[in-house]
C-alpha cells in the first residue's frame, strides 16, 4: 500500500498531475484489482464448491437413489400384495354372501321340514286314535260279513235241501242237485226236457220244473240263471242254425215256463245259451255227449248285503 503511495507521488511529481485525479485513478485500480481478487475467489469457492460436491455429496445423491429404488421395488410389491389382499377379500366376500343364502335356504327348509314333521305327527296321532276305532269296527264289520256268508251258506244249504226233496222222485240220469262255487246247481238232463234237437219241453219236463218252481217261490233273496248246453254235434235245421241257437232256445224256453206258467219273478232270472263250449264229460262216446246235453238252473244268493256291507 505504501509503494503504491509512493508510486503515485513520483507520479504526481513527475507528471505534474493532480492528487484528486490521481486518488480517483487510484482507487479506480483499486476496486478493479479488489474485484479480480473477489472474482478469482468466487471463482475458486465455486470450484472447490464443485469439487466436494462432486466428492462427498455425489455418494449420497447415489446412495438415495439406490434407496428411492428400493422402496419403489417395495411399494411396487406392497401394491401388489395389497391388490391380491382386495381380490381374496372380494372372493371370501362373495362366498360370505353364498353361504348366507345358503344359510337362509337351509333355514327355510328347516322351517318347512319342521311344519311338515309337525302335520305328520298330528296326522299320526289322528291315524293311530282313529285305528284303534276301525280295529274294533273292523273287527264288528268282520263279524258281520261272516254272519252274512254263514247264512247265505245255510240259505243255500237248506234250498239244496228243499229241491233235492221235491224233486227226489226223478232219477239220478235224469237230475242232479249239488252246491260248486257258492251256488246251488239243477243240473237237468235233454231225455228228462226235450226230445232231440228240439226245444220244446215234454210233459215231464214241464211237472219238474213247476216243482222247482214251487221251491223257488218260498226262497227270497236268490237269483236265477238257466244255461243250456249241447254236445258237440253240429246241428242245421230250419229253426236252429247251430247249437248256440239250439242252447239258447231250450233256455229260453224253461225260464217262460218257470215265470209265465209258474210265478216265478222274471226280474230274478237270466236266461243264456252256452252251445257246447262248456262240456262236463268228453264228447267221444255216446255217454259223454248224453251228459253234456244239458240245461242248468243255477240258483244264487243275492249278494247286494254283501256288497253293501263291503263298501262301508
């Protein structure tokens, strides 16, 4: 500082300059040389400003991104997790709201199965109060069906009875009486009723008939069918085409002379025509065929008593 004063002065002195110019020229240098001074300080302090920033702080800038890095790798799996959370959630979710239903299903058909075990009890105790009555009226109803089959038997019984003793003084070739299938059977002989392929009735067919008539007349409650039979025997003639008219024609025959002549009610007797569809013996002999040449007069006991009582 001082050489420069001095300078100045020997300057001034020899240059014959003025001190306030030369100060102000001094200080002009001054401010230059202090401003290179503070430039190149500046200048410095922003290199080595650079310098340790590149150095020390550089490994950190690194070391953060490497951390940044990391829990950007962390989040992206945190997300990740998160969404396969949000999907189980959504799954148990909706499995949570099937088995509701399900539960409300089950519950439901508690109810009914509950209602349904409940009418089924009821109906049980109703079944079982309502069996012990129909066992004993079961057992009263039984009692009255046999009742009524054991009488329609003595009915029957009596009535086979009562024929076979008005009719007893014919022969055994000629008539016969038996009990089969819950009905009495007058089982009369063509030589004891009719001549040959004819269907009018002889004088001792028609006496045997008003005495079965009589037998019939004092029995209530029997039904009639008369059923004529032939052999097997073909027949052709002006009046009968073949045994079914024959058969037919001698049947139709006894039931006019057992209502017409002798009273008998016609609302109780059927007449039908069998040809010779329903032999009793083999038509190969002559005694064969005399045995199927037949009328029947089966008699059988009103069964409306039973059937009523069965349909109660």
């Amino acid at each position: 500082m001082c050489e420069s004063c001095n300078k100045i002065k020997k300057l001034c002195n020899k240059n014959n300059l003025n001190i306030s110019q030369l100060c102000n020229k001094l200080i002009y240098l001054k401010i230059n040389e202090m401003k290179k001074a503070t430039y190149v300080i500046s200048s410095s302090f922003l290199i080595l400003s650079m310098v340790f920033t590149s150095c020390g702080p550089g490994k950190k800038l690194v070391a953060s991104r490497v951390h940044v890095n990391n829990l950007q790798m962390d989040s992206t799996s945190t997300h990740g997790q998160l969404n396969d959370c949000n999907v189980q959630v959504n799954s148990l979710m909706d499995e949570r709201s099937a088995l509701q239903k399900e539960k409300a299903s089950l519950q439901n058909d508690k109810s009914s199965l509950q209602n349904e075990n409940s009418t089924a009890q009821n109906d049980l105790k109703n079944l079982h109060s309502s069996s012990e009555m129909t066992i004993a009226d079961q057992a009263t109803r039984l009692k009255n069906l046999q009742n009524i089959i054991q009488s329609q038997k003595d009915v029957l019984g009596r009535l086979k009875n009562s024929i076979s003793d008005a009719l007893m003084k014919y022969k055994t070739d000629e008539l016969s009486v038996s009990i089969k299938d819950g009905s009495v059977y007058v089982s009369l002989q063509e030589k004891l009723l009719f001549k040959s392929g004819s269907d009018v009735v002889d004088p001792k067919g028609v006496a045997a008939l008003r005495s079965l008539a009589l037998v019939l007349n004092g029995t209530k409650d029997i039904n009639v069918q008369i059923e004529g039979h032939t052999d097997n025997i073909p027949i052709k003639t002006m009046l009968f085409k073949d045994n079914w008219d024959l058969s037919t024609a001698r049947s139709t025959a006894i039931v006019r002379i057992l209502t017409k002549d002798n009273g008998f009610d016609s609302r109780r007797i059927t007449s039908s025509g069998r040809g010779e569809f329903r032999p009793l013996k083999p038509n190969d002999s002559s005694e064969g065929r005399a045995g199927n040449r037949r009328t029947e007069v089966i008699l059988s006991p009103d069964l409306n008593e039973l059937y009523n009582m069965l349909n109660k």
